[in-house]
C-alpha cells in the first residue's frame, strides 16, 4: 500500500486582519478551506451528509478570530 501524496499548504494571504489569513485549496479532488490566524490553535469542521462547507460560514466567522478553521467539501 503507498503512501498518500504529501500536501503542502501554501502560506495564507492575508486578508482584512493583519493576523487572519483564508485560502483555497484541493487536495486529491477535494476542495479544502482554511480560515482564521496560521499561528492559531486548529480545529476540524466537519459536515454530514447532504450538507456543504457553507454549513459552517457563520460559525466560522465567530471561530476564526481564534482557531484556524479547516472545512472540507
């Protein structure tokens, strides 16, 4: 069995704060949305189905001025 490819995050653009970054990125088919400051504590959002990353917008929104937001497609 190999190994899965390896994905490297760019670093964040910055964005309205001086310490908030958000980008976009797909990894294996998967699109992946990172928010919130790149030094901050991570945390995983996770959908059920049929829903999407919009879910979580507005938690997102509180959550990032102090977690580094992950949601998944």
């Amino acid at each position: 069995m190999r190994a899965p490819p390896e994905a490297t995050i760019p670093p964040p653009t910055a964005t309205t704060g001086s310490s908030h970054a958000q980008h976009a990125l797909r990894i294996d088919g998967v699109d992946v949305r990172i928010d919130g400051p790149a030094d901050a504590p991570p945390i995983v959002l996770l959908h059920g189905w049929p829903d999407t990353l919009q879910l979580w917008d507005g938690t997102v929104a509180a959550l990032s001025r102090h977690y580094r937001c992950i949601r998944f497609t």
